[in-house]
C-alpha cells in the first residue's frame, strides 16, 4: 500500500485537517512529518503473543465478509515457491501474478527471514507503507507493514499465513494507494478495526486488534493475499475517477509483454453492468 495513503483519514478530526492538506500532491516535508505525528498517535496496535501454538481464536461473530475473507488456501508452499532473486521488484498490474492462488508458509527458515527483508527493503524504497508477497512476485501468504513508511520509525510488522476473524461494523473510507498501480488512489470502504490471528517470522502465533491507519493498511495488504485488487471495491462513481489510469496500466503492459492484457476494466464494468450488479 502506497504512503500517500497517509493523507486521506477518515476520522471526523482528520476531515477537519482536509483544507490544510492537498489531496495526492507533493507537500511539504514539516506538513507530511506532522501527518506521521497526528496518525501515530491514532494508531492502535496491541499484540498477545500466544503461549502455545495451538491456541485457536475466541468463538466470536463473524460478519459476511469475514466468512469469505475466510477461504485461505490449504496448499503449503514448497521450497522452490519461496525461492527469490534479490533484488525483489514490484510487480504492477494487471500482471496475473496478482490474481493467482498464495500459499500458506510451513517453513520459517534463514530464506523466509532474507525474503522479509528484502520485502522491508523494497517497501521503503518505493515509498509503501504497506506490501504483500505476491506485489514481489511470490504467490505466498505474507505481509509486511510499517505504518510510519521508514526504517526506524514505527514498528515493523510482519504476518504470515493471517487470517480475519472479526471485523467491526463501523466502516469507514480512506483514500487507498497500491505499489502494483503507481500514482492512482481512490476511495475504498473498509471496516474501521478487525482482530487477527498470524504467525510472526519464528512461525509463532498470535492475535493483533487493529485499528485506524494499521487496519487499513492489514486489510488492504490481506486482500492482496485473497487476489483481491482494491478497485474491486471501490463503487463504480469511484472507479470512474481511476479508469483512464487503469486502461494506461494495461497498455503499458500489453507494450511491454507483446500480449493482451489478462484482465480488462473495460470489459469488466461491462459484464457488471450486463449482470447488474451493484458494487463489490
Ligand atoms: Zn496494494
């Protein structure tokens, strides 16, 4: 998830700073640490590292989404899927690696922990807050984030093999970015904390509340992991604004594989049209 994301919160204190900031532009370095400041401290992240491996999650309710935020692939990567050329590069859309099954992490090796790095490395360089294995090529159920967007602030967080288990019914919008289509941010709506469960670096679990800016960034990083692109659901008002921006990232793949582009947004809002339906 692109950094710029920073600039667009959703809390009602946040809109009141919307006049002072200017949406997707370049702005000032004392303004943009004052936004790191001010969502810092919005920021909740409270990890429970469990004290055995086999501690299942609290029985709680879980809305619709969250059942299918559930489908998580049982298939366990094997060596060669995990194996990486350094260094890693962003892969943009629509490359069908986006959309392709990610499978669950068994091995928690000195290969996973380079391959963690590399992702940070990658992350910070191109100015993310947020990225997931297959943005790098790796069709592997990890993430890694740090809200702040630099190393050695904030807190660097790593989640393999996440799953959802709760989200909260208040949901909020925020403007969302994406390493894999440079330059675009839209609107996306997404529930304002959700509760997680992982398993960190070592291959041990644990459970997060998330809320605020680390939410966002998780589930948008989550959905990645589920081949979900975030203009699958933004409504269709909002993917207007970015069509044009799209059908750019299309041709620029076409130009560069010399084949059709696997995925069409044209043709897409095409077929919904035609099925009528509403909105993702
Ligand atoms: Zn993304």
């Amino acid at each position: 998830m692109a950094r710029a994301t920073l600039l667009q919160p959703s809390s009602s204190l946040s809109y009141a700073l919307l006049p002072l900031i200017s949406r997707r532009a370049n702005f000032p370095d004392n303004l943009r640490l004052f936004h790191h400041l001010f969502f810092n401290t919005k920021l909740h992240f409270s990890i429970k590292t469990s004290t055995t491996t086999t501690t299942k999650p609290p029985l709680m309710k879980v809305s619709a989404q969250a059942r299918r935020s559930f489908s998580s692939s049982s298939k366990i990567a094997s060596p060669s899927d995990l194996q990486f050329e350094s260094p890693l590069k962003i892969i943009e859309y629509p490359d069908p690696i986006l959309r392709a099954p990610n499978k669950r992490i068994g091995t928690f090796d000195e290969n996973l922990k380079k391959l963690v790095h590399e992702m940070f490395d990658i992350m910070y360089k191109t100015d993310g807050i947020g990225l997931s294995a297959p943005q790098v090529g790796m069709n592997v159920r990890l993430m890694v984030f740090n809200s702040a967007g630099e190393r050695g602030i904030g807190e660097e967080i790593v989640l393999i093999n996440p799953k959802i288990y709760k989200y909260s019914s208040k949901k909020v919008l925020f403007d969302e970015g994406c390493l894999s289509f440079p330059g675009i941010y839209a609107d996306v709506e997404r529930p304002e904390s959700v509760k997680v469960d992982a398993q960190d670096i070592t291959g041990a679990k644990f459970t997060a509340n998330l809320s605020g800016l680390s939410a966002r960034v998780f589930q948008h990083e989550f959905d990645h992991l589920q081949g979900t692109l975030f203009f699958d659901r933004m409504t269709e008002e909002v993917l207007d604004s970015i069509r044009a921006e799209l059908e750019a990232l299309e041709k620029k793949y076409e130009d560069m594989t010399e084949s059709p582009s696997p995925e069409k947004i044209e043709s897409r809002v095409r077929n919904r049209m035609a099925a009528g339906f509403g909105r993702l």
